[in-house]
C-alpha cells in the first residue's frame, strides 16, 4: 500500500471513530434539538467499567480528532515533529477557550493529557 494511501484511510478512519462516538455512544448534540423520539444514546455503554465508558463518551472523540489532524499536517508539510507540535498546540487552545466559554463545550485537562499520550505514541510510532 502506498504511503499516502495508508494516511487518508488512517485520516477516514479516525474522524468516522470520532464521528461515531457521537453518533452511537450519545444523546443527540445541541444543534440536533428538533430530532423527535432521539433523547438518548443509541448504544448505552455504561455497563463498561466507568473509566473506559467515560474515556469513550468524553475523549476518544478529541483523541480520533487530533490524531487525523495531525497525519492531515504531516501529510501536508512532511514534517512529523511540526505536525505534533501544531496539533498539541492547537489542542490546547481550544480547550483553555472551551474553559472560559469563548467555544461552546468544557475545556477539559483530561482532553489535554490523553491527547498528549495519543500524540506521543503517534509521534513514537511514525518517527523514520
């Protein structure tokens, strides 16, 4: 398989896990209010232990996110520490502006640090 090939399936396979997340594993969002007879998840997980139901409800989205960002900027600059470092950065912002409300969601330090582990192993993984 060709490099490239191989990203955009990592790329289209991490934001459908994302997107996924969301979808199955929660209530509807806030922008699908009107959605009549959908007030619950479509899968109920909580039979999972809690720290794993409450990883998949309220972080792998982030982590998917960032980890298809992150091969999108390598991808795009071919540098793999720039990618990281972008997405971490970026990562970061957004939750401290989720924190003060300037971005609708909760700015979450748990958001910060399982990102941070994704990227690492990522980084570790990818590195020539």
């Amino acid at each position: 398989m060709n490099n490239k090939l191989g990203s955009i399936l990592f790329i289209t396979i991490t934001l459908s896990i994302g997107v996924s997340t969301y979808i199955l594993f929660r209530p509807p969002l806030y922008w699908f209010p009107k959605i009549d007879n959908w007030n619950t998840a479509i899968i109920n997980i909580s039979w999972l232990p809690s720290l794993l139901s409450s990883f998949i409800l309220y972080h792998l989205s982030d982590v998917m996110w960032a980890l298809a960002l992150t091969e999108t900027l390598y991808i795009i600059k071919n540098n793999l520490l720039f990618a990281v470092l972008i997405t971490f950065v970026l990562t970061l912002l957004f939750e401290v502006m989720q924190y003060f409300m300037i971005v609708r969601g909760t700015g979450d330090i748990l958001d910060i640090i399982f990102v941070s582990i994704s990227l690492s192993i990522y980084y570790l993984i990818r590195k020539e």
